[in-house]
C-alpha cells in the first residue's frame, strides 16, 4: 500500500487530509487508485473519533470500489 498527501489543512478544529492510496489488492480488480479524504477533529487537546477514511466517490475509480465494497456487504 502507497497513500500519498495531496493537499492538507491545519485549522483550530482538526487536520483535513486529501489523499491518493494505492494498493496491490484494489489495482488487481481493475482500481488504480483511491482518492479520499482523511479528518481528524480536536475535541479541547485530543482527537475525537472519526471514521476515516472518506472516500471521494466522485471520482470513477473509488466510486467502483465504495460500490463493490457495499455490495460485497450487503451479501453477508
């Protein structure tokens, strides 16, 4: 697995991370990469819990992967 940073924001409330993963099991079904969006929100001086990561399903190649994710789900 690869992630790289693509663009990051620092505010008062938390950290706001755009990123790229790349991984030997999604490129195997046809996914070159993941883009997504990792937040980590502060909560006074700790970090509140967050899901992460959040998937930019606007893009084609995560959109075919959050959908067979689901579906994958769904079956179970």
């Amino acid at each position: 697995m690869r992630a790289t940073g693509l663009k990051d924001s620092l505010t008062d409330h938390g950290v706001t991370t755009h990123c790229e993963v790349r991984h030997g099991d999604t490129q195997h079904t046809g996914v070159d990469r993941l883009i997504g969006w990792d937040i980590v929100e502060m909560q006074g001086d700790k970090s509140a819990p967050t899901r992460r990561p959040l998937w930019e399903r606007t893009y084609p190649q995560t959109a075919r992967f959050a959908e067979r994710q689901r579906a994958q789900q769904a079956s179970w």
